[in-house]
C-alpha cells in the first residue's frame, strides 16, 4: 500500500511538471540582453553570435545563468536596457566622452575586448594628417547612429551624416556623397570582405591615427533590480575564463577565422 501511494504521488508530481512545461530539476537562472550587429565581435550570422556575444555566453554559464540575446538598431538596444525592459546591453565603448552618461544608467562589467576605432576612406582621397577635431571639419563625416565615435564626433562640434548601418556609410563614400567613416578596425575590414566585391573593397584604406582606443564592456541596467547582482556574477565568470585560457582561445579563433576567409 505504501509502495503504491509513492507511485501514485510521483505521477502526480510527473503530470503536474509536465502540463507545465517545467523540467523535472531546477531552472537555470536567465538573463536577458540586447545587443547589434558589429561583426566580428558581434552578429547574429556569426556562431555563437561573435567573439564578445561568446565570452559572454560562458562568462554567464559558469555562473549557471543563460542569456538570451535580443538583436536591435544599436540607439534601441541602449535605450532599452537603460529603461530596464532587458538587464544588460552588449556592447559599449569607456571613453571619457561616455563614461559620465553611462555611470549615470548603467554598472559596467570588466572589459570584455579593447577596440580601435578609425577613420576609412578612399585610397584615391587620403586624410591629411590631423590633430584636433578642428582638423576634421573639411570633411563629410559618416557615423552609425547611436554609436559612441558619433557621440563622440557631435559632442566635439562636427557634423556627422548619420546612417542606421555600416554598409550604407561605404556606399556613400563610394559615391562621392561623404569622405570618412570611423569604426572599429576589424568590424571595418570584415564588413568590406564580405558585404563588398573585391573592386570595390580594394578601394579603401583607414588612416592610422585612431579616433580613439578603449576597452568595451556589457552595460548592466540600474533600472533593472537585478542589473547590480547580474554584473557582479558576469564579472566574477569573465575573470574565470581569462585566468584559464579560455577567452585567449575564444580570439584565437576569432583571428584563425580571419584569416581563413582571407584564404
């Protein structure tokens, strides 16, 4: 009688967990994050989702929290986690001229790569070599919207003909219609590779002064009642990975996989 009331009671429970699609163990914990294309650091045609998407899947895993990302235009991605509809945002730029605008929404991982951004152009219009800002005015700016250098760009006094993707940014300098363009040196060379013919691609340089080179982190919302906790363990994962190797064989792969396309 004993041994068929057991039965009888792990059915129940069975029945239950499964009419309500929970499994039969605990649930990891989830994380929410919006993020955009920037390849090859981030992309939802890249696996994993890119370098920087990937250090965070297992930064996140040995933590036992799944995230789950959420591809916007880059000025929605922000402003959703700042308003804490998503907990965190991947990823963003530490440069002076942001670091007060996102300490004020945000808390701010450890770096999860270091960026150079700089300018590209054509090989037959070449950058004279500049300074200051003041030096840029001659030419017709291209920025991404919402991206930090066009932050950058408007809050030191020029004007930036603003466009919602990469691509759109190069055929305007190919038609004659804008000059330069700055983005990060790899998400430029990759976007010309493989969204460009090789005429086309060939076309372009980058000057080799960089507008700026900083780390990069995930933004976590103070919105969001989890942001501080979340940050707390993305962070204490990512110092994981990088003592054990683990993210220097993420950019290994990240350059073989480079270096295979140029093949």
């Amino acid at each position: 009688m004993k041994r068929r009331f057991h039965l009888f009671f792990f059915w129940i429970i069975f029945l239950i967990l499964v009419a309500t699609g929970l499994p039969a163990h605990s649930q990891e914990r989830q994380v929410s994050i919006t993020t955009g294309e920037y390849p090859p650091w981030v992309s939802e045609d890249l696996p994993h989702g890119g370098f920087v998407n990937r250090v965070i899947l297992e930064a996140f895993r040995r933590k036992n929290i799944t995230p789950h990302f959420y591809y916007y235009p880059w000025e929605r991605a922000y402003k959703m986690v700042k308003n804490g509809v998503h907990h965190a945002t991947s990823f963003w730029a530490d440069t002076e001229e942001t670091r007060q605008k996102h300490a004020a929404f945000f808390f701010k991982s450890e770096p999860v790569m270091h960026a150079r951004v700089v300018f590209f152009q054509l090989k037959e219009r070449p950058m004279q070599p500049w300074k200051t800002f003041k030096d840029l005015k001659r030419y017709r700016i291209a920025g991404m919207i919402g991206e930090t250098s066009t932050q950058i760009l408007i809050q030191n006094g020029l004007t930036v003909h603003q466009v919602a993707k990469a691509d759109q940014a190069f055929m305007m300098i190919l038609f004659g219609r804008l000059d330069i363009f700055p983005l990060e040196l790899l998400t430029g060379l990759d976007i010309l590779k493989f969204q460009f013919g090789p005429n086309q691609a060939a076309r372009f340089s980058y000057d080799e002064k960089s507008l700026f080179e900083t780390p990069a982190s995930l933004l976590f919302s103070k919105a969001h009642p989890e942001g501080k906790e979340l940050a707390a363990r993305f962070n204490e994962g990512l110092i994981e990975i990088k003592r054990d190797g683990t993210y220097d064989r993420f950019y290994q792969d990240l350059i073989d996989l480079q270096k295979n396309a140029d093949e």
